[in-house]
C-alpha cells in the first residue's frame, strides 16, 4: 500500500512539472496556450469543488470518519493535479 501511495505522489509530482513547464513554454504563453490553460483550469477546479462535496456529503452521512479527511483531500488534490497534466495533454493534441 505504501507503494503506491509513493507512486501517486511521484506521479503527481511529475504531472505538476509538466504543468509548469508547459505554461512557462512560448507555446503555452501564445493564443492557443491560453485557451488550453483555461480549459484545464476550467476542467480541474469544477473536479476539484465536486470532489470536495461528496467528501462534505459523505462526512455528514458518517459514511466518512472525520480523521480520514486530510489523507483523502490530499488524495483527491494529487488525483486532479494528474487529470489537469492528462486534460492539458489531450487539448495540446487536439487543438
């Protein structure tokens, strides 16, 4: 289980830098690099604010013990920086 708490992290890690280089890159900063990054961001704080209401449900049902929320948000918080690299990714190929 370790392992792959260690994988997530470093996979997210990595999706992070790839987030940073592409908007510091002349090809993230033109018209087109733009509109990709406000999709991404679009794409990922509409993930993330969902994500945080089911935990907010889930935690109100006692579904959700209450010590359990840091780790999950932490969780859900790597999960979408590695939708947001895969989201940026796909819209660099397709646009």
């Amino acid at each position: 289980m370790l392992v792959l708490k260690l994988l997530l992290i470093t996979l997210g890690m990595f999706s992070y830098m790839y987030n940073v280089k592409f908007q510091s890159s002349p090809e993230g900063q033109d018209e087109r690099g733009i509109i990709i990054q406000s999709k991404t961001n679009s794409y990922t704080l509409g993930a993330f604010y969902i994500s945080i209401s089911i935990l907010i449900v889930l935690n109100l049902l006692n579904l959700v013990d209450t010590n359990a929320l840091p780790s999950l948000l932490l969780y859900f918080f790597i999960s979408i920086s590695i939708l947001s690299s895969l989201i940026s990714l796909v819209y660099r190929r397709k646009v």
